[in-house]
C-alpha cells in the first residue's frame, strides 16, 4: 500500500465541475488507467481518496492536491505515465510525490490559498484601487453569506492590486475548515462582479506536518 | 446570429448564474471534436430533454459513435437547456449550441432528435426554436439543415409531421448512412431542399410526411393517407439490422453525474413473449441475439475507456438470451472483485432468475425488480403474461433469502375489461409477497409497487382499445394507495393526466401537430417533468383545434378503421395484430413464438433486409 499525492493544474474544460464530481473524474481515471485503489472498509466500500480544498466554480487552479492510497507497488514515474494517459481534458499532472501513511488528512492540514484575478480591459481601476485600501484598512468587513452573518475581514491575509495591463488583484485568504475565505466575496466586497474576471488558484500553503510522522514512511 | 466564438465568450457569462453549468459547457472525456472547417457534413444529434437524462440514452450514443467514425461526417451533440439556462439563453440571443464546438444548429447540414417516448415533442419544438429555425418543415428553405428524427415514439410519425422534414423508421444502424449519403451527394450535386427529401424518401425506412396526404372521415377518424406521387411508397417498412453490429465502447463519461453513469451493452434485440401491450416488443421484431464473446470483448473494452464502475445488460427479456447462463458466468468470474455493479433487468419470474442475479452481484445494491403486470389470471390471459401467483410468490421467498430486503414489483392498471377485483388483487398479491419476506428476514423486508396506466400504442394488438377513464384510474389507485402504503411498503403510480396526453400523442394524427404547437407556444415544455407538465394547456389546445382528446383516447376503435400509422410498418401484419386481439378478447393465450411460429409476418416483410448481411435465409431463433 503506499499513499500518493498529485499536485494538478485544473483548467477551463473543468471550470464548471465541483468537487463532488471531480471527486467521480479521479476515480473514473484511475479506473481506466487500471491503478488500483484502495477502498475503505464496509457495506459500501469507497475508493481512498482526499481533495485538499474545494475550488469554487468558475476558476482555474495551478495548485490543486489530491491523496490516493493504491495497492500496487507501482514506482511513481510509472504511475504518472499510466494516469497522463487517462486523465480527462482539463487536468494537467504536476508531480506525483509519495505520502507517509499516517500523514493527517490533506483536507485539514491546508492553511492558505493564493489567488490572482486578471480583470477585464475596460474596467474602471481608479475605484477598484480605492475600495482595496479601503479594505485592507477596515478591522472588521461584515458580510451575509446564505443567510448567515460572518466577518471577511480575518479571512483575508494579504490584499494588493496592480493596475499594470491586464491589471490583476493578489489575495491570499485563509483555506482552513471553518475559516475559508472566498475570493468571489472579496470580489463582490470590491464591486467586482465575479463573472467578468479571471480567477486562478496559484498557491497553497499547507501547514507542516508533524515530524514522527515524516519519520514514519 | 452569434458565431462559435462569439458564442463561448457569452457562455463564460452565463454559465456561472445558471444550476449545474457543467450541463452546458462539453469537455467529457470521450467527447469527439473534429476540424470544423476541414469537414464538409455536420451532423448535430439532439436529446429533446436536459443533459442529465439525455447523456445515458444508448440511441444516441451508437449513433454519435457510428457517425462519428465516417471521416467526412462530424457528429456533435445538444441538449435542451432546463429553464433557466433557456431565459438566459433567450436575454442574450444565444442560440442553442452543440457542445464540442459550441456551434449553433443552424450551421449544420443535418439535425437529428431521437423521439424515445411522446411526452419529449414540445421539447423538440422548444429546440428548434431555440435554434433560431422556422418550426415548421413547410416554412424552412433551402439554406436551413435538414431535421430528421427516429426512436420509438416515431413508429407512429403523424402527430410531428409538421416540424420534421424526415423521419427513420426503424433502426438506425444502416440507415444513418444512407441519410447521411444522401445529404452529402445533395449538397455537392447543390439540390434544392425538395429534391433533397424526395430522394430521402426514395431511401428504404424514410418518411417523410410532405409527401402524403391525408383524409378523414365526418366521424374525425383517418379515412386515407396516401403518397401524393405513385413515385412514393404506400407503405414504409421499418429498418432492421440483419445482424446486430459490435455495440458502441467509447461512451461519453459526463464530468457531473447524470441519471445513468454505466456502460450500457444491448445483449439482444427484439422478443419473442408477445405481451398485447407492449410496443418494444412488436416494433423490435425479429430477435437478434450478440454473442457472449461480442459482450465480454464489449464490456472490457468499455471499461477501459470510460472507467465507469457500473454495466448494465440490457434487453427486453434477459431470461430469454439464449446463452444467458454462460454470459453471466463468464462475466461474473471475468469481472469479479473489481468493485462493480451489473445490473440485468428484465428478468422472467423465476426461481432462475434470483441464482443468475446471486452471480452477478458483487457490491450487493438496491432490490429485486420483476414485472408481473396483472394479478389475476384473467387479466394475465388477457394481456398475454401468464404467470402463477405461486411462481412469483416462491421467487419472492428465493429473492427475500437470499440477501435482498427489497422487490420492486410492476403492474398496470387500465387494461381492458379490468374490474375492481382485478386491482384488489393486485393489492393481495403484494400484501402475500411482504409477508413472505417478513417470514424471512422479519421487518427488514420491504416491498415497493410501481403502478403505472395502461396506455393502448400503435403497432401493438391492443391498438384498437380504449384507454380507462380518469375517474375509474382514480378509483383504482385510491385502492391501492389505501392498502400498500404501510410500513415497509412503497407505492408510485403515475398521473392520470400524463396518461392522457401520452395516450394522445401516440396514438394520434397529424391534426395534433397544430395542437403540439398550440400547447408549446402557450409554454408546454417538459411535460415528462411532473412539476412542469400542465394538462390544461393541452386540453385547450385540443379544444382550440376542434378536437376533442376522446376521438383519440376512450374510444374504442372499429378494426375496419383506417390507423394513423397504417402506412407504417413494423413488419407484423395487421392479420396477425388482429387475430391476437381478438384472442384477448377471448382470453386466449398465445405461446412463445420460438415454440410455434405464429406467422407475425416480420419474416416475409423484411426477408431482403434480413438476407443482406449473410445471403442465407432468415430463421427466427427457436426455443434453446
């Protein structure tokens, strides 16, 4: 048994796919690429796999994570060429690194994620420069999310804008369970509609893992 | 109207406002794009209902494989979008797009739309809209595609006459080819559009309804339909495969889930069992069976290229694949510890059925479903599926033993001459199968009945009967629904309503191709859809159109009666439709054709069809 992890770019082909599917998209091509899972134990036995942190729809990532276990000794190189063969249009294999076993689950050692919004040529940048000094000002940004009050402000670690052409906005917003930022609210708090802009994921900051258990591979 | 690029630069707006975007937006794994401007014909396929149902229909999936593999054809897909992708649509005069090269209708040569079932033809009239095209085929010119459209429902064409230029009778395998010649030779040789559907309908299967005329009688039946031209054939016999082709391995795998996501392999077409009701069952004659090498080699090679974790074997009546022990064998140990789920419906009731089902599961799922169709014996002679209680009762008690906590069982209500205790018994029946399974496996064991309505459909012997009244359904489900909804037990029955108009639609004129427009542009659409249908839509649409739904439903039709879909045939003669029809009448059973031939006529009327392939003689498959 050894425990995989795949850094993958998720591009435009996949931008309206969730998680829960893209979730069926891995398993699907592992299955085709005849990599064998391991399932978890019970009445309904499930591929072993763990996503690092939901990409909302609409936006490309160069930074997406996912851990497999697999019953095959495969080396990793052979593993990658096996998957790169099957993989659905719209994800592009990174790297493929192996995991200690007992290495927490991917999806609660995320601290951060990294975005970068390009926004569209005729865009008016003058006030989009003014409400992000604004922001980054304020010690507490009140915001309604489906009916539920909570504060963006914390969320936001870092905040710059460029106004270069293609003018871009940095955000680095915390990514951890119960405390994740969304880039689309930060956008609507700057009066930016999130559907005219481009928005990738270029970063994850992962929290470190602890040492008896990188000793432990 | 937009072009391609224009189109995906509006999409990348759109999208993200509208539920479930990946429904419109392409990109499956599987999904064939070709060089638009290097191919000379475009076909686009069209499932008249959202993505997610339309995806999983094995229709369209063979033939976007089988097109696809002719270098000079590209064959792309559309969907039609759920409501509010249409008003959004609509705002921004997006047309409707194929997905692999977001390319509108209009720009191809041919449009295709598979009719499974009636309840879909306000959608095709909604997609040609949405296409920006004339809805009708007398109001479409020379520069617009040319629409045709086969499946099921189009054994009886009539009612969609006006909206489709051509349609394919029959199977599609061959036929598709044929069209698509013809197309391409129509538009190098720069045929005007008449031209082009005249020798469409020189090809064998092809109607198209221009070229016929109709007359009714005062009484509002059909009086004649004849070819306008001697040119034309009286007649349109159905297409058939000889010999069935190696089965399409290359599905579309959605990246969203969608109501099917399997491999789905046709092990045989056509059945012998002649059930009264059943239009699969006449319209699919003669049987052709795949070898269990042709469905091994399939089911692996599809598991290769779309990785899905489920297969479904699919037939009219599993039980009846004469090599059904071997398959299941070979399939269960072939494929066995690979964490997958088979499915083989349409399973004979019997004790045999539960051991090939016992082989078959791998990751035990869901329940056990059978379809008795009637309780009594008089209603099971009736329709022609005589099965003893005692028969489903054992297989019950095998089925409750043997792992599964729950059946599904179907029946059907409305059939003719059906009294009040022919429905009590339906309920007996149930009530005796849950408590065998209570005996077994004690409250653990559950019971759901699927109800639906008796609908009589063209080509079948019941073609001449009249469809129950909305009051006698109510009081037959009220039955039911007052004794099989306890614990453990489920009931679903369907809307009488809907029983209504797909009783209208099916078995109907052309006259109703006013009443389809009518209701849609009132806003029928998704009328399969329980909470989108709107009954009264289409009452008045009928009433509008001076036609009352009787003429079409709860009268009882004289044999002597010219049928709307006379000029159409399955290959059965209409002899034989009639003599079964009156045995029912008698309640008379009729045996399996494979133990006696019954003279249907499938063999005379498609002997040069079924000669093709092979050069000898057709002989119907007999009893293993």
């Amino acid at each position: 048994m050894q425990r995989v992890r795949i850094h993958y770019f998720k591009g435009e082909a996949l931008q309206y796919i969730g998680n829960l599917d893209l979730h069926k998209v891995w398993e699907r091509t592992f299955r085709r690429a005849r990599v064998p899972l391991a399932y978890s134990q019970g009445f309904h036995p499930q591929p072993r796999m763990h996503q690092a942190c939901p990409l909302p729809l609409g936006f490309t990532s160069q930074v997406e994570l996912l851990d497999f276990w697999c019953d095959s000794e495969e080396s990793l190189a052979e593993l990658q060429s096996k998957l790169e063969k099957s993989v659905q249009p719209g994800i592009e294999i990174q790297t493929l690194t192996n995991v200690p076993l007992k290495s927490p689950p991917l999806q609660t050692i995320v601290e951060s994620a990294v975005y970068y919004v390009t926004l569209p040529e005729d865009c008016d940048l003058e006030p989009i420069q003014e409400k992000v000094n604004q922001l980054t000002r304020l010690e507490i940004c009140m915001r309604d999310r489906r009916g539920k009050q909570y504060d963006l402000r914390p969320l936001i670690k870092e905040l710059t804008f460029s106004a270069a052409q293609p003018a871009t906005i940095y955000m680095r917003l915390m990514a951890m369970p119960g405390a994740t930022g969304r880039p689309e609210e930060v956008l609507e708090e700057l009066g930016i509609s999130p559907f005219v802009v481009d928005v990738v994921r270029t970063e994850l900051t992962l929290l470190p893992v602890p040492e008896e258990v990188e000793n432990n591979v | 109207m937009l072009n391609r690029i224009e189109i995906k630069k509006k999409l990348k707006a759109i999208l993200p406002t509208v539920v479930k975007p990946g429904r419109y937006f392409g990109g499956e794994f599987n999904h064939v794009v070709k060089n638009w401007d290097e191919i000379g014909l475009r076909m686009a396929l069209v499932f008249p209902d959202i993505y997610d149902i339309g995806v999983p229909n094995l229709g369209i999936s063979i033939l976007y494989e089988t097109i696809n593999k002719r270098p000079d054809t590209l064959c792309e897909r559309a969907y039609v979008p759920w409501l509010d992708m249409e008003e959004a649509m609509r705002e921004n005069s997006l047309p409707l797009y194929t997905l692999e090269s977001c390319a509108p209708l209009a720009e191809f040569d041919v449009i295709g739309f598979t009719l499974p079932y009636e309840t879909l033809y306000t959608n095709v009239l909604n997609a040609i809209d949405l296409a920006g095209l004339p809805l009708r085929s007398a109001d479409r010119n020379d520069s617009h595609p040319i629409i045709i459209a086969g499946g099921h429902a189009a054994f009886n064409p009539e009612p969609m006459s006006a909206f489709i230029d051509a349609f394919v009778i029959g199977e599609g395998e061959e036929a598709i080819h044929d069209v698509l010649d013809c197309i391409k030779s129509a538009k190098t040789e720069n045929l005007s559009r008449l031209q082009t559907l005249e020798r469409l309908q020189a090809i064998p299967g092809i109607y198209v309804p221009a070229f016929y005329d109709v007359t009714y009688n005062e009484n509002g039946s059909v009086q004649s339909v004849e070819p306008t031209s001697p040119r034309f054939p009286k007649k349109i016999v159905k297409r058939v495969v000889g010999i069935l082709p190696d089965p399409p391995t290359h599905f579309i795998v959605p990246s969203i889930d969608v109501v099917h996501n399997r491999i789905a392999v046709e092990i045989m077409r056509g059945c012998t069992r002649g059930c009264r009701f059943c239009h699969a069952g006449m319209v699919n004659r003669p049987v052709r069976e795949r070898s269990v090498e042709q469905i091994v080699n399939a089911i692996e090679e599809s598991m290769k290229n779309t990785g899905y974790e489920e297969i479904a074997l699919l037939s009219l009546s599993s039980s009846d694949y004469t090599q059904i022990e071997e398959l299941v064998s070979t399939i269960s140990e072939k494929f066995a510890g690979r964490n997958l789920v088979i499915s083989l419906p349409s399973l004979r009731i019997e004790t045999f059925a539960v051991g090939l089902m016992e082989k078959l599961k791998g990751v035990r799922q869901g329940g056990f479903t059978l379809a008795p169709e009637a309780a009594t014996d008089r209603m099971r002679n009736l329709i022609n599926k005589p099965i003893q209680a005692e028969q489903l009762l054992e297989t019950a008690r095998q089925i409750y033993s043997r792992g599964w906590n729950s059946i599904k069982l179907y029946f059907m209500i409305g059939h003719p001459f059906e009294t009040m205790e022919d429905v009590q018994a339906i309920a007996d029946l149930c009530k005796q199968v849950i408590k065998e399974g209570r005996k077994i496996i004690g409250n653990k064991a559950s019971l759901h009945t699927g109800v639906s309505t008796f609908v009589p459909k063209s080509h079948t012997p019941f073609q001449w009967t009249a469809l129950d009244s909305i009051p006698n359904v109510l009081d037959k489900q009220n039955l039911l629904k007052d004794q099989l909804r306890t614990p453990g037990m489920k009931m679903t029955w369907s809307n009488p309503r809907e029983t209504i108009l797909e009783a209208t639609l099916s078995r109907g004129d052309r006259r109703l191709s006013n009443v389809i427009e009518d209701a849609w542009r009132h806003g029928a659409k998704f009328d399969a859809w329980m909470d989108q249908f709107n009954y009264n839509l289409w009452i008045d649409a009928l009433e509008g159109a001076g036609l009352p739904p009787e003429i079409y439903t709860s009268r009882e039709r004289e044999i002597s009666e010219v049928l709307p879909w006379d000029h159409i045939s399955t290959g059965i003669s209409r002899k034989y439709l009639e003599r079964e029809y009156k045995k029912a009448l008698a309640g008379e059973t009729t045996e399996d054709c494979r133990d006696q031939c019954l003279a249907c006529g499938i063999v005379p009327t498609l002997t040069d069809q079924l000669k093709e392939k092979d050069g000898v003689n057709w002989v119907c498959l007999e009893a293993a």
